[in-house]
C-alpha cells in the first residue's frame, strides 16, 4: 500500500464534492483540509490520477504525491496525528 497526499485547487463547489466523494472510496483516508487529503491505495499514482482527473475541469488544478519518509505537523487533532504516524 501506498500514501499519497492528494490536493485539489478548485473553486467549483460541485468539483469539490465529486473529488471527494472518489477520494472517500479509497481504502483509506484522513482529511487534511477542505480540498486535500491523505489516502491509502495499492494503485500507482497515475491511475489515482486519472480516477480523480476526470471529474475536474481544464481550469482546476489537482497534485498526487506519494508520501516519503519524513513528515511533520502541528495543530490536527489527535485522531489525524495518529492517521499521520501510521501512514505517513
């Protein structure tokens, strides 16, 4: 399984909550923010993207990366933390 940071740059409220909706379908998931997210997947990022890709349009701008080995945070709630360390 793999950790991708997932992160959406929209301001179409509609393309907001289709992206999401397929980012919830994955495995798992911890919210970042309103319109980025952390998900688990065994899929390699270019079919993460392709799923996500199709529901924006040409004005919308979307990023997958596949987390590395360092990452740090500050003020999320306990619960995300934990998310983090886990998966991260």
């Amino acid at each position: 399984m793999f950790c991708y940071i997932v992160a959406l740059d929209s301001e179409n409220q509609n393309t907001i909550e289709q992206v999401k909706r397929r980012v919830l379908a994955y495995s798992g998931v911890c919210p970042i923010n309103k319109t980025t997210w952390a998900i688990k997947t065994a899929l390699p990022n270019s079919e993460v993207l392709k799923n996500l890709s199709s529901v924006i349009s040409t004005t919308d701008k979307l990023l997958v990366i596949r987390s590395g080995t360092e990452a740090t945070w500050i003020g999320y709630p306990p619960t995300y933390s934990d998310w983090f360390r886990r998966n991260f």
